[in-house]
C-alpha cells in the first residue's frame, strides 16, 4: 500500500525525473499496475521497452491492459508497432479490448 502511494505521488509530480525510480519498481508485483498507469502519464519515450515488456509478459491481465493504454499514451509508431504485435497473439479479451481501445487513438499513434 505504501508503494502504491508513492508511486501515485512520483505521478503527480508531472516530472520526468520520477521515470527511472518507477522504472526500478516494476519489480513490485504489488506496485506494477500503478507503475504502468503513471508511465503513461508521464509519457517519457524511455519507457517504451519497459510497457512493451509488461504488456508482452506480464502475468497480470490488468497489468497487461494498462500497459496497453499507456503505450497509446507514448504514442509514436514504436508503441503502435508492440500494440499491433500485442494484439495478434493476446488471449484475453480484457487486454483485447485495451489494445483495440489503444489502436483507436489515432492523434496518440
């Protein structure tokens, strides 16, 4: 829970400077979520690969699907490329319908 606070607050900042610190805390199962949701907020470019992954890896369907988000966030023709990627081999119609959702923005991607 303390995690999650912090990681919501490192958000807030709008600053980032914050990026590499949620980077490290992808390692917290119990934090990643919120990591990934603030990733996309923060829209760094450096955070492509680590989205990438947890949308490619993570075992965690919410995960997954706000990675999904997030990446639509970053925008760019490298997160359209991991959401296109994503979207012909995901199982889970949870993460189906992010991807679908992320696709559809086109003045992000």
């Amino acid at each position: 829970a303390l995690c999650r606070r912090v990681v919501r607050a490192l958000a807030a900042l709008q600053d980032v400077a914050a990026v590499p610190a949620l980077h490290a805390l992808m390692d917290d199962v119990n934090a990643r979520l919120e990591v990934v949701r603030a990733l996309g907020l923060l829209r760094s470019p450096t955070s492509l690969p680590v989205l990438t992954k947890a949308l490619r890896e993570d075992v965690r369907v919410p995960v997954r699907a706000e990675a999904a988000l997030a990446l639509a966030q970053l925008g760019g023709p490298r997160a359209r490329a991991a959401l296109a990627q994503a979207a012909r081999r995901e199982k889970e119609a949870p993460v189906q319908a992010a991807i679908k959702q992320a696709l559809s923005a086109p003045d992000r991607l």
